[in-house]
C-alpha cells in the first residue's frame, strides 16, 4: 500500500477549515462515511482502552433539536452528520475486564495471559491518582483529531464544536442512562459555496514559534 503523498497531506491540511456554513443539500455519500466512521474505531487511546462512545446523527428532527442546545449555531442541522464525541464516565475494572476479554479475543490469547497487562491498567487508571472522566477526555479529544484528518484527507469538511451545551446533549441523547457524558462534538459535510471564511488565510503563528528542535 503507498502512502498519500506529503504534498497531498500538507496541501489538505492547509485546505481544511472549520467550516461556518455547510450545504444543507449534499450529505457523505455510505461509502464514504464507513471510511470516517472507522476512523473514529482506530483511533488510538491510553493502553488502548477506547474510553468512549461516538453518537452519529443525520436524523433531521434530532439535529434540529441540537441547535438550540448550540448555541443556535446552524452546522449542527445542515451538516451532513453530526458525531457527538462521548465519554465512558468513571471508568471501571469492568470496562478494563472487557477490554482485556477483546483484547484475547482478537490476538488468540487466554484472558488469564494478560493479567500483568490487566495489573498494570488498574494500578494506573485506579491508583488514586487519575481523574479518570478528564483521562477519557483528553483520550476522546485524540479521536477527534483523527477524525478531522482523515476528513480532510478524503476532501470531507468539518467543524469541532465545544460550543454546546453537553448536559442538555446528554439528556436528548440519553446518555448518562448508558454510562456516557458528552465531551464535544463535530459535524462534516461540504462547505457552501459561499462561505465567506472558505477563503481566508489560516492564521498560524510562524513555524519557529512553536516547534522546537532538539537534535
């Protein structure tokens, strides 16, 4: 398998923005979101443990009811999808167990193999010393980078919204039943022709301002 070129990769990074008006009219085509959808699935975590939960919405009743609890903002209803990044609230042995089950699962293995494995999760994760809802997310927050990526990637656009309100995300969704909270979410589509931002310069301090090399 060949690698995207890095031309390709700077030039979609650069063509990437966070959307301000979407065209209501042209959703992802399924292909294409199975693709964004797995991205979200391998994405990467701490110990690999996936402390989340992601919640897609195209329903158009259900997106209409996010905008108010958005602050009004409109992406929410005329993006194509609308992926609420969830996290998996105060993180259990049992969630650890079930990881490890997985875990054996997929790599052939007996459960009882990976116990050092399961030791040293539960030592760090409930040693006593970890906030264990703001670990997930700052976990979840990687999901959404990979996410954004692999949008831009495929010529897919985004916005990453922390402007919501995530109890009342939570109560529509029903998460806290399920053992989840709201950390942020993001919508994708394809920008409107005449979103005035599409064209702007990204505004990013230079290079040697904030990479710094230690050869």
């Amino acid at each position: 398998m060949s690698p995207v070129s890095s031309q390709t990769v700077l030039e979609q990074l650069k063509w990437r923005y966070a959307v301000k008006k979407f065209d209501p009219v042209r959703p992802i085509s399924p292909e294409d979101w199975t693709v964004l959808e797995q991205s979200l699935v391998l994405s990467p975590s701490s110990f690999g443990l996936q402390p989340w939960r992601f919640v897609v919405i195209t329903n158009p009743d259900t997106k209409s009811q996010l905008k108010p609890i958005s602050y009004g903002q409109q992406q929410v209803v005329d993006a194509s999808h609308v992926v609420v990044f969830a996290i998996r609230q105060n993180l259990s042995t049992d969630d650890i167990d079930k990881f490890v089950a997985r875990t054996a699962e997929v790599h052939g293995k007996t459960v009882e193999t990976l116990a050092g494995f399961r030791k040293v999760m539960v030592g760090t994760l409930h040693g006593g010393s970890i906030n264990l809802n703001h670990w997930a997310t700052l976990q979840v927050y990687i999901a959404l980078g990979q996410f954004m990526a692999a949008a831009a990637m495929m010529g897919i656009d985004t916005c990453p919204m922390e402007g919501i309100v995530p109890a009342k995300y939570d109560a529509l969704l029903g998460l806290n039943e399920q053992g989840y909270a709201t950390a942020v979410a993001c919508v994708a589509g394809y920008r409107a022709t005449d979103d005035k931002y599409a064209q702007l310069p990204k505004v990013r301090f230079k290079t040697e301002d904030v990479v710094v090399r230690i050869d």
